[in-house]
C-alpha cells in the first residue's frame, strides 16, 4: 500500500522525526523546509530529523549532518547578537542514537567545569571550540520563537572559524537581505569530504569535511556555493560561486529531486554578486 504524507510546516510548526527505512521508500513526504523535495542519495541508514526551523540528515557513522535544508522568511530574520548559544543534544534521534551523542565516540559533550574540554570527538574527529559553527544561521531565525533550534548538535558542523566568521556568514547575511525583497528563499547546506582527489584527515585517522556548500533557491531560480574550508576570512563568498552540478557530483546527493524541469535563471545578481 502506498501512502502519502503531506506536512505543511511554517516556521512555526510540529516537531517531526523521521527515520529513512527500505519501507519508507514507497512513501512521498513533504517537508516544508525543502522546495521540490529534500536531497535524496544520503546513505539510507542515516536519521532525518524534521524541527521548526530546518530539516537535517543526520549521518549513522559521525553524527554530523550530511545536509541541513531550511526556509527562510521576511518574518523569520532577526538579531541574533545577544542569543544565547549552547551546544544541546537533539533529542528527536532515536534513542540508541542518543546514548552515542551523549557518552559514545560520536560526541563528547564538554564538562564546563574542566578545561580540558576544548573538542568533541566525532568519529574520530576532532571539533575544536573555535570551529564548531551552525550550518542553519541563527540570523535567519532570530525573529521566530524557536531559534533555539538551532542549537542542537544536528545542527553542528565543524567549520572552521576563519570561513565561518567570513565569507560564510556574509552570505548567509546576503540571504536574508535577498529573502526581504523576494519573500521566502530555500537553503540547503552540508558539508563536502572530497573535492577533486583531495581528502582532508585529522591526524586521527578520520575524515574533517575539506569544502562546503550552500545551494540557495527561490521557485524559479538558484545559485550554488562551494567554499574549501582554508577560504580566508576576507575573501568574498562571491569568489566561491559554483553550480548545481558541482555540488552534487562532489556530495552524492541530488538536489530538488522532484523538481520535473530544473531552474536555469541565477540568483547571483540578487545575492550581490553581479550579473552570469
């Protein structure tokens, strides 16, 4: 029997877990967070989890999110300055997955009380303070009640602190000043562990993720982003635009898939980057 399941979530909306089994594969849902559906292609084991403000793919080996994707709003953007930000444990991944986050090898929550807890651990990975950054941007939902989201580890992605401090959060900053004139603008973001040949270790026999990307629509039009993680933080994020394509071959995952004819017009000129 098939089934569809049709979730129209705003900003404001339930909390929603799914976990992507060979069952669920006769199933369509539909995420409000994603235009023309969310990316398909991550490895079927991983856990999607749906809250108010985004809707991640959660990967079953290092925790971390292979894709974050969120809408932002007119009515959503805000100041996030004086937010507080905390690490949180996300709490909608099932509870084997739970126990791992807490006290496994995929995250090591720090003790505040030692100061010897600089990193989190991820698979062998290490997190250093200074580079653990949001994928979802706290600025694009400082107006909305539920910016404390966005400080769940879900949302968690080691970027490093040069690109995430510049030309990173310039063009999340962009976004939101696009999304006032046009309405709602889609994100989907993530992390990208090969580019070309060049596969980034930690020293520790793990994977760090060597380049990010951003893929920004709107019903009619996109722009793509991939910034490598040594990008300095001075660079423009314009110096950094890519294609659809380009994202996909290096992440493996496909994006708007059920989007029946792909957007050709460019978003560029919107986010402040001239003209194609």
């Amino acid at each position: 029997m098939k089934y569809t399941l049709n979730i129209c979530i705003p900003w404001a909306s339930l909390l929603l877990s799914l976990a992507v089994t060979q069952s669920a594969l006769a199933q369509k849902v539909h995420i409000a967070h994603c235009l023309a559906g969310c990316p398909a292609g991550a490895p079927a084991a991983n856990e999607i989890v749906v809250r108010h403000l985004f809707a991640a793919s959660i990967n079953y080996q290092s925790g971390l999110a292979d894709w974050v994707a969120y809408r932002v709003l007119p009515g959503s953007i805000g100041v996030a300055s004086l937010l507080p930000r905390s690490w949180e444990v996300d709490e909608l991944l099932n509870g084997a997955a739970r126990t791992e986050v807490e006290s496994g090898p995929r995250f090591i929550q720090p003790d505040l009380s030692n100061q010897q807890d600089g990193a989190y651990r991820i698979n062998e990975i290490i997190i250093n303070a200074e580079d653990r950054g949001r994928l979802v941007p706290m600025s694009s939902f400082a107006g909305t009640p539920f910016w404390e989201d966005l400080n769940y580890l879900s949302n968690m992605a080691p970027l490093p602190s040069d690109l995430r401090v510049g030309p990173w959060s310039r063009l999340d900053q962009a976004v939101n000043e696009m999304s006032a004139q046009v309405g709602e603008v889609y994100v989907v973001s993530g992390p990208l562990y090969l580019v070309g040949e060049n596969l980034i270790a930690d020293g520790e026999g793990g994977r760090r993720p060597s380049a990010y990307f951003k893929f920004i629509t709107t019903e009619a039009r996109y722009a793509a982003f991939i910034f490598p993680q040594n990008a300095p933080q001075h660079s423009n994020y314009c110096e950094f635009a890519s294609s659809m394509e380009s994202i996909q071959r290096d992440s493996g995952l496909r994006l708007l898939p059920q989007q029946s004819e792909p957007a050709t017009a460019s978003l560029q000129t919107l986010l402040g980057c001239g003209s194609n």
